[in-house]
C-alpha cells in the first residue's frame, strides 16, 4: 500500500521558513557569544584588536594558554574549583535524595509542615551579613568546608526531586514492602534506579551551580591555597589582576600578549568544563526537567 504524499500549501512553506529563520537568529545569538571567546583567545593578540566578529582564529596561537600554565595561581585554583564542584555535587545529590524520599511518602506525619518550611527558604534568606557571622561562628571561614556545607541542600531541586519520585508507581513500594523491605531499601534498590534521569538533572543543576558559584570565594575565604577559578577571574577582570600574569612572562611573550586576550583565555577555560559536561548530560535534561516539574 503506497502512502499518500502529503504536499504543503505555500502558506505552510512560508511559514516553515521563517520558523527556521528565527531559529537559526536564536542559535546563533546564543552560541556565538561563548564561540567569540573561545576564538579570541585562540588569536594573535594585534590581530585580535582590530575587533569585528571572530568566526575563526585570527594568526592561531596557543601563547595566552602556555603563558597561563606556567603561572602557580591559575592550576590551584582550577583544582579548588573541580574538587568543590565534584564535592559539592557529590553530598548535594546524597542530602537531596535523602530529603525528598520521606517527603514524597504520602502517609508521612509532619510532612506537609517541612514542606512549608523549607518552601520558606526559598522565599526569605537571613541576608549577607547574618550568613557570614553565622559561618563566623562556625568557624569555617578560610577553611574548603565553606564551599560544601552551607548551600549543600537547594529546595527548589529538592521539591523537583519530590515530585519525581512521586510519580513512581506505589504498587512498586507495596509490594516491596510485602517482601521486607524497608524505606532505606527501597531507596537504595528501586527509587534511585528509576530515576537516573531526574539524577542526572539534579547533577547538572548542582554541578552547574556549583562551578559558577563564586561569592563564597569572596566573602568567606582569603587564604589564596582556597581560591577558586572564578574568584581568579573575577580577579583578572576587575583588579587588572592579568598583569600579574603578563609580568611573570618574559618580556618578549609579554610583548605579544594583551590584558584582553588574557581575559578571554581565562573565561574560555572557566567555560568549556561546562559545555562539556552538558553535552553528556542534555539528553537527560528536558526528561528529568518535565517529569520533575508536575505535581501527580
């Protein structure tokens, strides 16, 4: 049996057109920006100046990138960025699954008390200056464990969580139940697995977050050994901190290198884990978002 070949109007094939005009605007407005850096800082420094729109390399060079590795600064930061993204992440995801297990159990009691609660948290903060005498106080300023403890747990990720978890069957939990199982095996051993999608949201969320994140750097911790990559950008940005790196160069690298392109190199390197990442994890997004996001 032939199928019959649908054939569009001129008016669907117009309108198909421009859809995908707009499309291509909106992709392009959004990649470009990032593809801009990454092609300033791969380009001769002079070449670079003359501005315009960076498609390609301009004279390709890899001078701003050897000059940033033989600097000290540049590799412990980028460390304490990984290790805090990684960490972060790690005891986010354990804290957040623990938290919206119980509360997606319907016959919980006192649930609907610490749902209000921690929905508070998202509406009211106790402010800069409350937050940091409280760390103060806890003595964790100038120490790693200012980066894990105080945002380890977020209540918008931990309700999409919940709601997630509240579309998995109860006949699933019921009949482990019926076998022995507790709440902490059925954890373990049957929510989890099912939800390696909104997992692997919840990672990219977190890890995100937390790769971005810079404030903390700012605000708690001075020790340079604890300095993260952003507040190593936001140094080189802000403070002029790239001539420190021009000066550790020799004179004729220094030379062929601008404060610019130092900048850009460094954004670039604070980007890329990112998009990489994402890559890996985008098939997972859109199914961990929209099945994370309505309420059963």
């Amino acid at each position: 049996m032939s199928k019959v070949k649908y054939k569009k109007s001129p008016g669907e094939r117009v309108s198909e057109l421009i859809i995908n005009i707009l499309l291509v605007i909106i992709v392009f407005v959004m990649i470009y920006p990032f593809w801009h850096v990454l092609m300033y800082s791969l380009s001769d420094s002079r070449a670079a100046m003359s501005g315009g729109l960076f498609f390609y390399p301009r004279k390709f060079t890899l001078i701003t990138y050897r000059m940033l590795i033989r600097t000290k600064q540049i590799f412990i930061a980028f460390k304490n960025s990984v290790l805090k993204t990684v960490l972060a992440t790690f005891f986010s995801l354990i804290i957040t699954a623990l938290t919206a297990y119980p509360l997606s159990i319907p016959g919980l009691k006192g649930r609907r008390l610490v749902q209000v609660y921690i929905f508070f948290t998202m509406l009211f903060s106790g402010g800069i200056i409350p937050t940091y005498l409280l760390i103060k106080d806890l003595h964790m300023l100038d120490t790693f464990w200012v980066y894990l403890i105080p945002g380890m747990l977020s209540a918008h990720h931990m309700f999409i969580l919940r709601n997630f978890f509240q579309a998995i069957p109860d006949s699933l939990e019921e009949s482990a139940m019926l076998d022995g199982a507790s709440h902490m095996d059925i954890l373990l051993w049957i929510v989890l697995p099912l939800s390696k999608a909104a997992f692997a949201t919840q990672t990219m969320f977190y890890g995100v977050s937390n790769w971005n994140e810079y404030m903390d750097g700012v605000l708690y911790v001075n020790d340079q050994r604890l300095q993260l990559l952003q507040v190593y950008l936001r140094q080189l940005i802000y403070t002029d901190g790239s001539k420190s790196v021009l000066s550790g160069a020799d004179l004729a690298a220094s030379a062929a290198v601008t404060e610019e392109s130092m900048k850009m190199t460094v954004v670039a390197i604070t980007v890329l884990p990112v998009i990489i990442v994402y890559s890996f994890l985008q098939k997972y997004y859109m199914k961990g978002i929209m099945i994370g996001s309505v309420k059963e």
